[in-house]
C-alpha cells in the first residue's frame, strides 16, 4: 500500500516566498524566522533599497495597499508571504531609498536622482519654471495621453512638483 503525500498549496507558497526573500536576508545580515517581526521586516525592507517604517506599514494597511499580517498579542506576525506583499507595494509606489541606491536608481527620472543627490529647492524651481504656466489639469492630460516613457516619467515628476507647491503632501 501506498501513500501519496499532500501538500497544501498555503505552504508551497510560503517556502517559495521564503526562499525568494533568502537573498535580502543575507544582505539586511539578519537571520530569519518566522513569524518575523515588524523591527526584523524594516530591517529586510531597508536593505533592500527601501524607505519603510512602521508608519509606512500603517499606512499601507490603512489604504489598502496590502492586507495586515496575522496580530498576535499586539504584534504584527509577518510570513514570508505578508514580506512579499510588502515589497511589492513599496516598489509599486516607488518608495525607493533616495540616490545614490544600486538598486533602484535605474528605474528613476534623471531629474528624481539630480534632487535626490542636491537635495535642493533649486531643481524644484527649476522644474516649475520649466512646467511654465501649466495647470496641474493641463500636466495629467499631458500625462495621459503621452506614449513615450520617458516623457511620462518626467511629467510624473512635474505632477509630483505641482502637488507639493499646491501643499499637498505626497
């Protein structure tokens, strides 16, 4: 007689995640177990080119953007899976450790690294003054309805400009 062995899928796809995750854990030089903790995530996230705190986590769970990991005692128990979801949403939204960064830099604007390396108002002007008289209106259908990448990342980045003058914060 004999037996077939059944693995359920859940964990199948936690090993998979765990092993995807081995790399940044060699790097954050952080030895994992699971399930990890919010100190022991940050710690992965930063050294993976990430900005991430706790209020980032927060506010990821408050808008959406991930589902929170199990809570036990008042403690977020974070999987290797709840690990993955986190950092997708940090690349999706482009929250990137500012330049120089090895590991992201190359999805970035040349004007986004030129201001993370000044770290000036300067470029910010520079910028407006380059948007001219444009609405923030006339910069989202720009935005829109413009095919070249590079174009659009440029006018992403006046959008971003704009907002900020317009005190909105990002």
């Amino acid at each position: 007689m004999s037996t077939t062995e059944t693995t359920d899928p859940r964990q199948v796809i936690e090993q998979e995640a765990r092993e995807r995750l081995s790399p940044g854990w060699k790097i954050a030089d952080v030895h994992p177990h699971y399930p990890a903790s919010n100190r022991e995530v940050i710690e992965l996230c930063s050294a993976s080119g990430y900005i991430c705190s706790v209020e980032t986590i927060n506010e990821f769970i408050d808008k959406g953007y991930m589902q929170p990991p199990q809570n036990q005692g008042g403690r977020m128990c974070w999987s290797a899976c709840d690990i993955c979801c986190l950092l997708a949403a940090l690349e999706n939204r482009e929250r990137w450790k500012p330049a120089p960064n090895k590991l992201h830099d190359a999805k970035k604007t040349a004007y986004r690294i030129q201001t993370e390396l000044s770290h000036s108002v300067e470029a910010k002007e520079e910028m407006l003054q380059a948007t001219g008289n444009y609405t923030l209106e006339d910069l989202l259908l720009m935005l829109k309805r413009d095919e070249n990448p590079a174009v659009r990342q440029l006018l992403h980045e006046c959008v971003l400009v704009k907002l900020e003058t317009m005190g909105v914060e990002i």
